[in-house]
C-alpha cells in the first residue's frame, strides 16, 4: 500500500479536504479509476459474536457496560451459530466476514480458542475472515494468522489529540501497537475512523496523519459516520452532513490510492443519492447486513437494489491477497490431547473400582 507523495503534512491534507466539493469529487474519482475497478464493490458482513458488557470507556459506543442503553450484555456466540451466518451472509454476496467482540483485550482463554474454531471455519468457506476484538499480542496475532485470519480491524477513531476527549480507558499508543502486531504477523490491517464526535477538520486529517506516518498504511480504511446512541455520552451529537462524509471518503481516497475505503457505519442516515456520491469520491467496500454489531444498517435487499440502479457488482473475495491457509492451533490440540488422557485415567480409575467393589454393600445401622 502507498500514500500519495503529493500530501506530506497536516496543512496539505486540511488544504485538501476544503477543496471546491465538484473539483475533490473529480480529482478523487480520477484516482479511484487509475487503483481500481470503480464498478466493483466489496461487501464486509459484520457480525457481534461477543456483544456488550465491555470495560472500556470509548464515548460513542454503546456496548460499554458503564453507559445506560439497550444493549444487553451477552456470552460468545457458538462456532456453529457463526458457521450459518457466515453462510448467509456469503449466500448474500459478502465476500468477508468480519467478526466483532466486545473485549478490552484479548485473554488467552477458552474463548479464545472458540474464536480460533470460528476463523479456521469461515476460512474454510472460502470468505475473507475479518476480527475486531480488542488489544492483541504480537503471539496472539500470530495465532489468528496461524487459523487463517485475512484481516485485523483496529480502528484509531479519530486523531492522537483528540482521542483522549473519547477514550480514557487506553493509550493511543495501545492501538498502533496492536496494529503493528497485525502487520508483523502478515494480517491485512483495516483501520479508520469516525467523524461527528465534535471534533474538528484538523482532527480528521490528524487521524489520516496517523496512516502517512506508518510504514506502509492500512489495507483498508473504514470512514464511520456517528451513529448517536442514547445512553452514550455522544448521545446529542448532530448527524453527519453527507458533504461531509463524501469529502472525508474522497481525501481518504487521494491520500491513500491503493487502499480499499469502507463506507461503514452511518449509511441509513444516507440517501441512495448520498451513498452514490461516496461511491463516486471512491469508497470501494461498505458493511453490508440489516446490523452493524449494535447499530443498524441497511438490509441486504436494500444494497441490492441500490447496486443495481448504481450499476455496481460485490467483489469476489481474495482479489487483493492470497487465501491463508488453515493450520492445525498446537494450543487447542495440547488441550484435547490432555482432556482425553484425563478421560482414560478417569475411566480406568471407575473400571478399577468397579472390580475392586466385589465386597457386600455396606449396611446403614440406623440409630436407636
Ligand atoms: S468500541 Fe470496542 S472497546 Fe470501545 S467500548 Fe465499544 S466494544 Fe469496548
């Protein structure tokens, strides 16, 4: 992935963004032709397989337990109950599945081990395997890469000096090292932001500053539009303008040529005409699916149709990057050979003390 040599500093990006909106649509629009095919649109499933109940603070979300809303904390999903709906979601033309947790961090637990099952399962359905579960490891990466994890999603929301108006639970620092744990795993990083938290054009470009200053930037750029949640501190934030949302998709798309724009949450604020003028400033993947975790999104049919007007077709998956491959996780087979020698010896004690019992039931002398 490159950046686009002509943008170096915060100054140029802010120059960028307030260009005249008919010419930042134009220039953007040329870009997206020159890196990809403008009628081809990759369709992202996301699903909550862990919602709710999460320690952490971040001001928009309404799966923190210390905020008040309607979100009601639940246990991991089951591999089999992801299993369906990653073939629905397939069946619907998603190419990837990408699967969120409500986790501060990673815990090498059994959960985890039931999300490893989970990605060597969507991967064997031949769909982009996508993960969001919090803070990760450089071993745990390596583990998920080892299952068959496509990407990582770690989203740096918004600009380093903003953040801690948003977050007071962890480090911006904390989030560019597990995306540097992604990336040193050979995981394709998807990483982006929101707008509409209040903060400012400078704190925007901040956040793209953020991706120019890394090696290489992320696969994959996720553009959120707030979703205002009642209950959250975010809860009274106005709404997106959609001018807004198509000069943040088409400066992301200039700046960063060869990475995939994710038009993300926000999209049922959007008009049909609005989200064909996102397409046009270059987003080239939206979250497809009626349920963005907690928010809602336009239904499947909704997209189609609106495909069909645009003339846009969903991307096959693996265009960008080879399939990994599924390998055996040496943690969870250790654990099945143990439980199953745990079992012989349980076994074998109950046999021997089934023979070792040939003596007359002892007699119960009740007392006088
Ligand atoms: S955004 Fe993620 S980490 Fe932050 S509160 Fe929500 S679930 Fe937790």
């Amino acid at each position: 992935m490159k950046v686009n040599p002509a943008y170096k500093t915060k100054e140029d990006l802010v120059e960028l963004y307030n260009t005249p909106l008919m010419e930042l649509l134009y220039k953007a629009a040329t870009v997206h032709r020159e890196h990809h095919n403008p009628l081809e649109v990759q369709m992202s499933s996301l699903l909550s397989i862990k919602t709710g109940g999460c320690p952490e603070d971040c001001g928009y979300c309404p799966q923190a337990a210390r905020y008040h809303t309607d979100v009601n904390a639940q246990k991991l999903m089951s591999v089999e109950s992801v299993i369906e709906q990653a073939k629905n979601a397939k069946a619907n033309g998603s190419s990837r599945l990408c699967m969120g947790a409500a986790w501060r961090n990673i815990r090498d637990n059994r959960d985890f081990d039931n999300v490893i099952q989970m990605v060597q399962a969507v991967n064997g359905l031949d769909m982009e395997v996508c993960c969001t579960l919090g803070m990760m490891s450089d071993e745990q990466a390596k583990r998920l890469k080892n299952a068959g994890l496509y990407a990582y999603n770690h989203n740096l929301d918004t600009s380093e000096d903003y953040y801690d108006d948003i977050i007071s639970t962890r480090e911006y620092q904390d989030r560019l090292s597990t995306i540097d744990n992604a990336k040193n795993a050979g995981i394709s990083v998807c990483s982006g932001g929101i707008i509409g938290m209040g903060e400012s054009i400078e704190d925007r470009m901040g956040l793209l500053m953020s991706y120019i200053k890394m090696d290489t930037p992320p696969e994959s750029i996720p553009i959120n539009a707030l979703v205002p949640v009642e209950g959250t501190p975010m809860a009274d934030q106005k709404v997106v303008e959609i001018w807004e949302m198509v000069r943040m998709v088409a400066t992301t798309r200039i700046v960063f040529p060869e990475s995939v724009v994710r038009l993300s949450a926000g999209r049922t604020s959007m008009s049909k005409e609005g989200q064909a003028l996102c397409f046009m400033a270059g987003a080239s993947s939206i979250f497809a699916g009626d349920m963005l975790l907690t928010t809602p999104n336009p239904e499947f049919n909704e997209d189609k149709e609106l495909f069909e007007i645009l003339g846009l077709k969903p991307k096959a998956p693996f265009q960008d990057g080879e399939k990994p491959e599924s390998k055996t996780d040496e943690l969870i087979e250790e654990k099945k050979k143990k439980a199953a020698a745990r079992e012989k010896e349980l076994a074998e004690a109950r046999a021997n003390s089934e023979k070792n019992s040939d003596f007359a039931p002892r007699k119960v002398v009740s007392a006088k």
